[in-house]
C-alpha cells in the first residue's frame, strides 16, 4: 500500500526503506493487524492552543508553561510564531528550545512571544562541532551576539539559559567547558540567567531501534555524579558567574569501569536537542 515504494516484504517480515518513508501514515491506516503504527499528529494553530491551554492550573501551581521544542522550533517558525503569541495572550508562560542554527529573521519572528529562552551551545570549537553535529558553529555563536543586543535593546525575555548536552567522548573536554565559559563570560555576563549542564541521555535507544537507526551511543551508560560535578567545577572556574552554573539529568549511581572508547573521524552525531 505505500505509495512511495518503501515497503518490501523479507524472510523475517516487512521492511521499511526509510530513505524513502515519507511518513505519510498509508500504512498504518491499511495494516489489518494494527501492527504498524503512526506516531504524532497534525494539529490546527486554534486546535493546538485550546489543548495546551487545558493543563492551565497545572502550570498556574508549578510556576511552568509552554515550551516549544525539538526537532528544532525554529524550522517551523510560520507556526510557532503564532503559537506562542496564542499562548501569551492567554496568559501562559512561554518558552523556546533551540540549537540557534537559524537566521536571524527567524529569531526575530519568535523572540517577541518567548518569556525563557533555551538556547544549546554543545561544543566551542567550529570543527568538533561540525564533525559532531554535521555543521559549524559560527552562526550559532553569531546569533548569540545577536539575541544580546536584542534582549538589551527590548528586553522581552524573562530569563536566558544556555544548554550544553554533556556527552561522553563527545562534549566533556574540559576544553570545551571553559571555552563556552570563556564566550558566555565574555560576551553574554549581562544577560545569561542560567548555564545548564544536561547530563547524558540514553532513554532514546529504543527510538532509534524502531526507527531502524544505529545510535553511535547505545553502549553508553550514563554519567556519575563525580563526572558531572567536575564538569561542573570546571564551568564554575571558566569566568562566568558561578552562581549560574548548575547540572541536570540523571546520573548512575554506581562507579562502573568502563572500556576505554574513543571518537573516530567516522563518528556523526546528528544535532539534537532534549526537553527541559
């Protein structure tokens, strides 16, 4: 039933091309057996606004609200815009989660309608950072000036947060650390509230085993508590105000040997981000 040639039946049942699965749900909706599946739903600007505003007293009680996250929100700005301008005038608190890799004019269409901003700074150097993430990060560091002189100039944020995803043999160079400290010191010390440490994260395995995909991290276990507090130490120490240094995420709480694994010039980490 695919219309896009992506099925194909093998010895060990139905495979899925997903180079050309356009997610459209045909299959899904013709499978006798109900065994495949479409994950997510379209929904309408009006539509959406009336579902989240429904959790309003669970968001009055927390102090939270409504983040908009990833993939990226800034690909789908024609929407969020309006969305999050719904959302404001309901009066619930906004806030947006980005890697930064968008133009200016994109940011400028969402800033007006975010309260807190997220914004993921994973690595300092420009070339770790493409080789991880499969792009420089000149235009991310760009849109950081950016977004400070915006803030300075209007002032529509209630806080601003960097994100830094701590991953093993990827992003916990101390290295890194304190030259993403050194930039925020620099650059942004009058306008970043919070500078965030997200530990590793393996809950996505199963995700990418559904999706037929190989994790390049599926064998790592998360961080220790000592690791994340070094990490910490270490961004405390870069120059920025240790006040608004903190780590979050989980942690495993025994100290495991771990064999020695390191990153190739193969290994291509697609960018990411995780929900606050």
């Amino acid at each position: 039933m695919c219309p896009n040639g992506a099925l194909s039946a093998t010895p060990d049942g139905i495979s899925i091309d997903r180079a050309l699965c356009k997610g459209c749900g045909t299959c899904a909706s013709e499978c006798p057996s109900t065994a495949m599946d479409l994950l997510g739903k379209k929904w309408g600007l009006d539509a959406l606004i009336a579902e989240v505003e429904k959790d309003r007293a669970y968001y009055d009680q927390s102090g939270g609200g409504i983040t908009v996250s990833g993939g990226d929100p800034t690909m789908q700005a024609n929407f969020v815009a309006p969305f999050l301008k719904g959302c404001k005038q309901r009066g619930l608190q906004t806030s947006m989660d980005t890697c930064g890799q968008c133009t200016k004019e994109t940011l400028h269409m969402l800033l007006p309608y975010v309260d807190i901003l997220l914004y993921d700074v994973k690595e300092i150097d420009p070339h770790r950072h493409k080789r991880f993430t499969g792009s420089s990060n000149d235009r991310i560091l760009e849109n950081l000036i950016h977004i400070r002189d915006y803030m300075n100039t209007y002032g529509t944020q209630k806080a601003f947060w960097i994100r830094t995803p701590i991953i093993p043999d990827a992003t916990t160079r101390d290295e890194s650390i304190m030259g993403i400290g050194h930039f925020i010191a620099k650059n942004l010390g009058d306008v970043v509230d919070r500078w965030e440490l997200c530990s590793f994260n393996n809950l996505c395995r199963d995700k990418y085993m559904r999706l037929g995909l190989t994790w390049h991290f599926q064998d790592y276990e998360l961080l220790t508590e000592s690791v994340m507090e070094h990490i910490t130490d270490v961004a405390k120490n870069s120059g920025v105000d240790p006040h608004i240094v903190h780590w979050s995420g989980s942690i495993r709480t025994m100290e495991t040997h771990e064999p020695d694994r390191s990153v190739g010039p193969e290994l291509h980490l697609i960018e990411g981000r995780s929900t606050p």
